[in-house]
C-alpha cells in the first residue's frame, strides 16, 4: 500500500473545453494535454492523485447529435449520456496522462472507472427540476415534449425553452470499493465523471438510471472522504475565490477557514448558484467529514496552491 498523500482533484469544463467555439476532439486533446500536465506535476510532487470530472458541455453535444439522428436511430437517455462521457473523457484524460507521467520518469498506471452514484427517490430535488439541460426549444416544441414525454421544462433567461432535470445529493458511489482498490494499488484513477451515473434503488437493491445530473464538485468530496483524502482540489476557471464577486466589493481570497466558508455561503451572495456555491458546500462537506484543507484554483496553478503559494485554501 502507498504511503503518499491521497488527494482528488476535480477538474471543471475548462479542463476540456477552452474555446467554446471550436470543441473538436483535437481540440479537447489539446486543453486535456494540459491539465493533464499540471495533474502530472503533483504525482511528481509526491501525492497519490484521484480525478474527478465534469462533463456538461459533452452531455451536450450527445443530446444535440441524438436529437438531430432520431428519424434514424434511437434516443439517448442521460444516465447513457453520462456514462458515454465518462468513457470517452476517461479515455482523452488517461491516455495524455500516462504519457505525461512516462516523460517525467513515472510508470503509474491510469486507469477509467465508469461510475455509477446513488441518488434517492426521494430527493427533493426530483420535486423541483431545475438543471438544464440540451439545446433550446421554441414554446411549442417544449410544450409538446412536456405532454409527449413527460419532461420539465423551463424558460432560460429569454433565450428560449429547456428541458430542465433533478439535482439531486449523490448518496453512496457504488463503484467505491474498485477504486479504493485501484487507488491503493498505485494507479491514477478517473472516475465518477461529471458526478457519476444517477441511479436509484429499488427494495431489493437493485439499481436503474434516472434522468437527473449530480453535481461534481459534491460528488468529488463524497469520493475524497470515502477513500480518506486529505485534500479536495477544485481546478475550475478562476484563481481563486471571490467574495462579493462580480461586485466593486469584489475582493480575492487567499485563505479561508471552515467557520468563514459556511458564514459567507450563509450570506448567499458571495458564491453564484450552480456555479461557485456548489463548489464552497462541496468544501465544507468535506472538511467536516474529516477532510483537511480543500484548494480551489486553475489547472496552470495547480502545483504552486499545493504548495501553499496560489489559489484559495479552505481549511478545518
Ligand atoms: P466548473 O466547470 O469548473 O465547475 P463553473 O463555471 O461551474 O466551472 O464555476 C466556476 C465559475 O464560478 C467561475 O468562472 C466564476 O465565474 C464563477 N464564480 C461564481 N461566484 C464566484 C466567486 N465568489 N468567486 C470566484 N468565482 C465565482
Ligand atoms: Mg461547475
């Protein structure tokens, strides 16, 4: 068994799509290169790293491609869509990091987990869809797919209609034990991908895909705390993090403590819903489940907020 630091780092949309005006695969290739390099860094550095990530924009481009065949072919359901991209994501990030981790002299195997996350029934999420998801529809086609089938629907902030699905807590990852194994074994695991595959249980414990989305950065501290990490790093698009953000308050922290973090997400208006909030109750799941410190920073600065120099450090 390793005796190195155990970390997961979570890795946001940046980490995959820079340009949201070319998505190709080359260019996924490309932007995974480099988080892949700035991931290789810290095994360098010494840590056993675990990686999470996200894939909303991917879910996507699935959705658009099986909308646009369905006069052909089937439709894809997003527990499917999820696991496609866990593959395919899994796939981009391990092969760029096995030969990021060779150059630097490292035989680490990294290996993909497809991930599926318990969600429960009875998640009041299920009662209040509010994630959208796939691509804009006029008033008609929502209304027609909202009777036809039996999806929820909402406006987006005038740009038009979108089916909207659940967010509900991930309860129990159901792959842990595999990867636990993996993880003590010495390889770099990726798993539960843009916050695993929803399912849920039924009485006797068997398990079917809903249409829902589970949040990342929630799902990488329920991972983090599972396989006894010290350290939850969130590599996302900003620095660090802000209060008053996007305010002329606006300040840059560099350090926060476990009490300062849930007094501000108290506040409400420091962290934007469905995008920094997330990852600030992410934090403070972990930290009070045991965790020590929690970083949140780029891909580029990864190494220096490990080192305490960058980023926002939360601790206990
Ligand atoms: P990811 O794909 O990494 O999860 P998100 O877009 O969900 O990325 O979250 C990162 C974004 O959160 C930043 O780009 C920033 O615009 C936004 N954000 C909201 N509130 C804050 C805050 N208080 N400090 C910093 N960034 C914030
Ligand atoms: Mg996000």
């Amino acid at each position: 068994m390793s005796e190195r630091e155990r970390v997961v780092v979570a890795i946001g949309g940046n980490s995959l799509i820079t340009d949201p005006d070319n998505v190709s695969i080359e260019a996924q290739f490309d932007a995974a290169r480099e988080t892949d390099h700035h991931i290789g860094e810290l095994v360098e550095q010494g840590l056993d790293v675990t990686v999470v990530h996200g894939n909303g924009p991917q879910v996507g481009f699935i959705l658009l491609r099986s909308e646009l065949s369905r006069h052909r072919l089937h439709e894809i359901p997003l527990d499917v869509c999820v696991a496609d991209t866990q593959g395919a994501i899994g796939y981009i990030l391990q092969q760029n990091l096995v030969d990021d981790l060779r150059a630097r002299g490292l035989e680490r195997g990294v290996v993909s987990v497809v991930t599926q996350v318990e969600v429960d029934r009875d998640d009041p999420a299920f009662a209040a869809p509010s994630k959208p998801i796939g691509s804009f529809m006029d008033a008609d086609e929502a209304a027609r797919r909202r009777d036809e089938e039996g999806w929820d629907v909402a406006e987006d902030a005038n740009r038009g209609w979108r089916r909207v699905v659940a967010s509900p807590r991930p309860r129990r990852i159901v792959e842990v034990d595999a990867i636990r194994h993996l993880v003590e074994g010495g390889f770099v695991v990726i798993s539960v991908g843009g916050g695993g595959i929803p399912v849920v249980a039924d009485e006797r414990g068997e398990l079917t895909g809903v249409a829902a989305v589970i949040d990342k950065d929630h799902a990488a501290a329920m991972l983090a705390r599972d396989i006894g990490a010290t350290r939850l790093i969130i590599s996302t698009s900003v620095e660090q993090v802000a209060l008053h953000f996007g305010t002329d308050r606006q300040e840059w922290v560099d350090h926060l403590t476990l009490s300062d973090a849930k007094a501000y997400l108290a506040e409400g208006h420091h962290f934007k819903a469905g995008s920094m909030a997330p990852k600030i109750e992410a934090v403070i799941d972990f930290l009070e489940a045991g965790g020590e410190e929690a970083i949140i920073t780029t891909p580029q600065q990864l190494a220096a907020a490990v080192a305490g120099r960058r980023g926002t450090r939360i601790t206990r």
